[in-house]
C-alpha cells in the first residue's frame, strides 16, 4: 500500500477514487512519565517515553487508515495528513493521534 502526503503519484495515473480514509489511535500517559518528562522539559532534553508513545500512536493510527483503504479495493491513500492531540488533564492525559487521507486506486 503506497501512503503518500502528495495529492497526486508523480508519473503514475489515479483511475479511481474512493474517498476520506482515516485512523485513530488514543494512548493514555502515565503519572510517572509525566512527572519525568516534565523534569526533563525543565533542565532540558528529549523526552523518550513520550517519543515512543508518539510513534506508537502514529503507526497506530496509520495501519488503521491503510487496512479502510485495502477494504474499499484501493492500492494508494493520498493527501494523507497526521493529526497529534492531547486529551483532559492533570494525570489523566492521553495523547491522540489521527491519520487521514484519499484512498485511491492507481496504475
């Protein structure tokens, strides 16, 4: 399954279009990565929990939106766009990510 951000395939044809695919994927923080990430944005770093959890997501949320597309027939999503979101707060957080794009078929 080709996944592309472009509209179009540079030098291949699009012969049909089946319209908005998309995926999503929710993740709960926990309270001591919080506290710890929050200790590292103060001296300074990188935050790998939080890194990890953000790929997680985004692999998530992409083969959700690839396994729509593969069930309308198509070969391709195109125009695909990622969404990050952060959802409640204090220790309940969680982190959102949604990917959504055109399934097409191409040639």
């Amino acid at each position: 399954m080709l996944v592309i951000t472009t509209p179009s395939i540079e030098g291949k044809k699009i012969i049909r279009y089946y319209g908005i695919v998309s995926g999503e994927a929710i993740l709960g923080t926990n309270i001591f990565k919080d506290f710890f990430a929050g200790i590292r944005d103060i001296v300074g770093g990188r935050s790998a929990s939080y890194e990890k959890e953000l790929r997680k997501a985004k692999n998530i949320a992409l083969s959700e939106m690839t396994e729509a597309a593969e069930s309308l027939g198509a070969n391709a999503v195109v125009a695909v766009d990622l969404d990050y979101e952060t959802i409640g707060g204090g220790t309940g957080n969680m982190l959102m990510v949604t990917a959504s794009g055109t399934a097409v078929t191409y040639e």
